[in-house]
C-alpha cells in the first residue's frame, strides 16, 4: 500500500482535530496543503485541464456562466422549499460540489417560526446530508431544547453554503455569493419570525458587515432580503467554538433567552 502525502495526512489530522473539537486554523492548513500539492506537480500537469482544480462546467462556443445569475433564475423558479431543495441539488455552479457526497440543504419543520443558518456542512454533514448532526450540530439541539425548541417540532435548520469546503475552511466570498440568491429565497419561502445566524460566517454574510460574532451577538438586527423580507435576527455563537471554549457558554445562554423572548413578542 502506498504511503499517504503529508497532505493527506495532514487532511486526516486536521478531520480528527475537529471532530474532537480542537480550534483549527483552517486558512493556514488550507495553505500549507496546496503550497505541498504544487510543490509535487509535475510541470506537464500544468496545462492538463483533467489535472487541474474542478470548475463548474462551460457552454462550449459561448461566454463563460454567471453562475450566481444562474442560481438567482433557479432561486426564483422554485414555489416551495422541496422545489428549491431539488434546484440546489441539480445546480452545478460551485466548485466545491465536485469533491462533495451530498448537497446539504435543510432539516427540520417546513414554516417554522424560528430558522436557525449556519456556516456549511463538515465532514459527518457531508456523508449524512443534513446540517448540524456531527458534534456541534449535537450541541445546538441541546441549546435549542434549553428554549423549548427542536428540529423535529418547531425549528428549520439550514446554511449559508450547501456544500463542504477543503479541510473545512471558511468559504470564499465567491462560494457564499454563488449560494446567495438561494439562501435569500430559503428564508422567503420559510417564512420564518426570528432568524439564528449561528457563528461569524452566517451573521457576516446576511448582515453584509465585517464586524466579528462577538460584536454581534447579544443583539438584535435585521435581514433585509433583495424582494423587500426583513426578518429579525439574532447572532449567536457557533457550537463549535462552544465545544472549544466552554467558559463561553454563559454567554451563549443570554443569547438564546433573549432568541426565546423575542419569540415570544413576536407570536
């Protein structure tokens, strides 16, 4: 049996740092394996396209795709969220599908006066194809249950971006925007009260801010989507660093009984 790369040994690593709940820094890991790939590539493999990184495919003969406009038409085809789950499936225009087992759409109950958006799938999400089952997503239930909330009764669950990134890494700007018109008409169609951006990533996105979660979070803003939505929402903590920094749960809490209150106002 061949050795494995130190790329993939250090993808490995990087997994089982992760679903133990150790902090990771994803960008720098990220870095280092494909400074390690490029090293190893041969210089014939350079202009062998079957060689290179996936890109969602071209129309031969005509200008390159507008994927987000793509999924925008698509976004806006669909009447209802099975409709717009089976569009997000069948869309090719985010490179990070090819390396993926599943698109991870949504879970919970359809109409749910609370939506809960996260990051994107890890590696436990990517092989079950629902968000939020790995360790974090174990996390969030009990965090949901501490309000009387559950995926299985009064919670939809869902992300800003429906497929897995390499080492998990947070996605690009191109990803996120890509994903955009889909998860605009997510919220449209969910018709949620109050929205959970859960973690940096998601509030960052649907806020269109830079501030970081601890700024964030502990307040109420609001979604405005491009069809005239607007949606309170409030940013919490993402479970993950919750398993990594414990001592944070305090403030974790007060976020989530301010979400219940808020609920609770809102009817």
């Amino acid at each position: 049996m061949p050795a494995p790369t130190s790329s993939q040994a250090l993808q490995a690593l990087t997994e089982w740092w992760q679903d133990m709940g150790v902090e990771v820094d994803s960008a720098r890991v990220d870095a280092v394996m494909r400074a390690e790939a490029a090293s190893r590539k041969a210089p014939d493999n350079r202009s062998d396209p079957a060689k290179s990184t996936p890109r969602p495919p071209q129309r031969r003969g005509r200008a390159p795709v507008d994927w987000t406009e793509e999924a925008r038409k698509a976004a806006a085809a669909s009447e209802s969220l099975e409709a717009l789950k089976t569009a997000i499936e069948a869309f090719e225009g985010c490179p990070l599908k090819a390396s993926c087992e599943h698109s991870v759409v949504f879970d919970g109950v359809q109409g749910a006066d609370l939506m809960v958006i996260g990051e994107g799938p890890g590696a436990e999400e990517d092989r079950r194809g629902l968000p939020f089952v790995g360790k974090a997503g174990q996390l969030l239930d009990r965090m949901l249950a501490a309000i009387n909330r559950s995926r299985t009764e009064n919670t939809f669950i869902t992300n800003v971006n429906y497929w897995r990134t390499p080492s998990n890494r947070n996605p690009d700007a191109e990803e996120l925007d890509v994903c955009r018109p889909f998860v605009e008409r997510m919220i449209v169609l969910g018709k949620p009260k109050l929205i959970i951006a859960a973690g940096g990533v998601p509030a960052k996105a649907l806020l269109g801010t830079s501030a970081g979660i601890m700024k964030l979070r502990g307040t109420e803003h609001v979604f405005e989507a491009q069809d005239g939505t607007s949606i309170p929402l409030i940013p919490i903590l993402h479970p993950a660093y919750l398993l990594r920094r414990p001592q944070d749960k305090s403030r974790a809490w007060r976020d989530l009984l301010l979400v219940e209150q808020r609920l609770n106002e809102l009817g």
